[in-house]
C-alpha cells in the first residue's frame, strides 16, 4: 500500500508552526563522534570519505557503530524501502526508522531536542526550504560526497551543509474509467464535466503537494515564483464552479471513487498508478505544460550524529549510481539524474516511465517560498470558503 501522505510539510517550510512533542527521555550518548580510523581520525569532523582514510576505513567504522538512526523516511515513499534495504544487505548496518509518518519539522525538532542522545538521528531528509533553515541553525555536519561534483550546483551548499537528493513535480493524476477524458492541464480542470471531482493531497496550509499544487496553478494563470496570489484566484473559480472536491485525496478515496481527479507530486501519482494497476484502476498521470512547478528534497547529516561513520557511509550510498537509481525506480527524479545520463550509468528503463515533461524547471528561494506561505496562510481559507 503506498502511504498516501505522509511527511506532509516537508516541501513547504513553514506551513504548520506546531510540531509533534518529542521526548528527551533518551541516554547521553557516549559514543557520538567517537568512530576513528586506523589513523585516529575522527568521523564526525570528516567533511569527505578522503578526510576519514578512505572508503575502506569509513565502512569498517560504520560497521562497527553497527546502527544507523532515520527519521520520517515511508517505506513506500520514493523507494526508501528498497533504499534501506539495500543498504542494510550491503554493509550489514541496521536501519532504525523512526515516526516514518513524520514531516520536516519533526526531523529538526529531534535534533535539537535529543543532542548528546543515542536515539537522536543521524540523517535527516529534509523539505529543502527546512534544510535551508537547519542549515543556518548549525545543527547540520558539512560532508561531501564521492560524487559531489555530479550534483547541480544549484542543488547544494557549497560548504558540504546540505545537498538535493531527489525531487519531482506537480502532477495531475485521474481515473480514466471514471472520467471520460481526463484533463491535462490547470485549464482543464475549470471544465464543466469536471465537476466534483478535482481534489488535492491535503491542505495547502499544511501539506507540501498540496502547496506545490496552489504553486502550478499560480504558475498556470499568471503568477510566477514571486506571486503565488493566482493560484489562490484558480483554486477560487473552482471552488466556485463547483469542481473543486474538498475531500484529501488518497489511495483509498481513489479507489472508491470519491478524487477521481488528484492534484500531487508526480512520483507518488505515478506510484498509486502501479499500485492500481492490479486492482482494475487506470490512472494515468500528467505534469501539466502550463504550471510546471518542481521541487527536491534535500539530505543532511546531523552535527551531533551519535553514529557519524555510518551517517557519512549512508550518503555515499545514497549518492553512489545505485542509491540514485533506487530513487529513480521509486519514480523520483534523483539530483544526480542530469550526469548519470551524459555517463550512460542511469536506468533507462526507470527513466521511461516517468512522467513526461518539457523545459528545465526552476526552483524558488527561501524568500519566495516564505512570502508565497504567508499568502497561502492568509487566504486559502477565504479561497474555497
């Protein structure tokens, strides 16, 4: 079953002030930062596998630590299941997944409030507007990856402090039995014969798709990256005209027909259409070619990692051509994408069956995600009131 929304916030940063309440019950750690190599060098101040000795001493450390804290990573989210499997048969390192339910917020919050605890994550993979902010907060280890350099400039800090890992677009998804001809564009949803059933996966407020959706359709009738206020005024007309399906769209609302028409990221469309695949659903999956908004979310290693061989060995993994194409078969498009295809090292037949787009996408800054969340928060209610 994919989980249909988990890590709700992790693409808009800001949305929801509130974060779950995380304990602090757990024992000082008396390991953290300890992992040294043969040389004495220590893994928590290695900014690179070079910095540690080496591949060869960075895995024999992470094997040793034996452990490797997640948080918030949906086994049917991009093929983290697969992902962690893999690198769990691999190395031997066990993967401890924690509140995989959980949003960007909740990732930060335990590292703040567990520094010094065994249980506090090592890794984070974060909404790239929160690892921005995690970032200035100086909660994040600089590390660079064998593979640095196949990362879009523009997908990374330079010092190392975070990097992109996989992303995707806003993507129109439809039941093409229950809707004679399904729409392909955000002027197409505003047709009569719609009526009722475009829905979205969750509330802009609160959920990232769901603001990346309010972000096309802004894109979609005017708006560009500094005015998000069209897409609020599209979303109004259909709520107006009758089209626009209240309900938060779901695997299990698709299937008994309630969102015959869902507004998400590509990749988790594209997910529920394998998945409905064998349960006579055709769901066909479009990225719209008049409001073409991307985003990426970005990994990060944690300062205070009580395991920090095994964080570092983890994005080595993760950014090795396997780990991307692990990505690549969750229907994800990894960062490193772009290079893996001049190399000839991407899964081509992974790469076939993501929706089709056109152009290169953009990506807003913080400030214009802020100021397009303030807008979002100030008039969505008012919207589709």
């Amino acid at each position: 079953m994919i989980v249909p929304r988990v890590r709700v916030a992790a693409m808009a940063a800001g949305l929801t002030a509130a974060a779950l309440a995380l304990t602090a019950c757990g024992s000082a750690s008396s390991s953290a930062g300890s992992a040294s190599a043969g040389g004495g060098k220590n893994a928590a101040t290695a900014a690179s596998a070079a910095d540690f000795g080496g591949m060869t001493s960075l895995v024999a450390a992470a094997k040793k630590e034996g452990t490797l804290n997640a948080i918030a990573l949906p086994p049917d989210w991009a093929n983290y299941g697969a992902i962690i499997s893999a690198f769990e048969k691999k190395y031997g390192i066990k993967v401890a997944d924690e509140n995989p339910d959980g949003a960007s917020q909740d990732e930060i919050t335990a590292i703040t409030s567990r520094k010094g605890q065994t249980r506090a994550p090592d890794v984070v993979d974060l909404g790239n507007s929160f690892a921005l902010k995690a970032a200035a907060q100086g909660i994040l280890a600089p590390y660079k990856v064998a593979s640095w350099d196949d990362i879009p400039a523009a997908q990374k800090d330079a010092n190392g402090l975070r990097y992109d890992d996989y992303g995707g677009y806003v993507s129109i998804g439809c039941d093409a039995k229950a809707v004679k001809v399904c729409p392909t564009t955000f002027a197409d949803l505003l047709k009569p014969q719609y009526k009722g059933q475009v829905a979205m996966n969750g509330d802009p407020t609160k959920s990232g798709s769901a603001f990346g959706g309010v972000f096309a359709a802004a894109l979609a009738n005017g708006g560009s990256l500094d005015n998000i206020q069209p897409g609020l005024d599209f979303f109004h007309k259909l709520k107006a005209n009758g089209n626009f399906n209240p309900v938060e769209s779901t695997p299990a609302t698709v299937e008994k027909g309630e969102t015959p028409i869902s507004i998400d990221w590509d990749y988790l469309n594209a997910g529920y259409a394998k998945e409905f695949a064998g349960k006579g659903i055709e769901w066909k999956v479009t990225v719209p070619s008049d409001g073409q908004y991307a985003q990426y979310y970005s990994q990060a290693i944690n300062k205070y990692a009580p395991h920090p061989a095994a964080a570092r060995l983890w994005e080595e993994f993760l950014y090795s051509t396997e780990g991307q194409n692990l990505w690549l078969q969750g229907f994800s498009r990894p960062a490193e994408m772009p290079a893996m295809i001049q190399k000839g090292t991407v899964d081509k037949a992974a790469a076939a069956k993501l929706p089709a787009v056109t152009g290169s996408p953009t990506f807003p800054t913080t400030a214009q995600v802020d100021a397009a969340q303030q807008t979002v928060l100030a008039g969505w209610a008012k919207a589709v009131s």
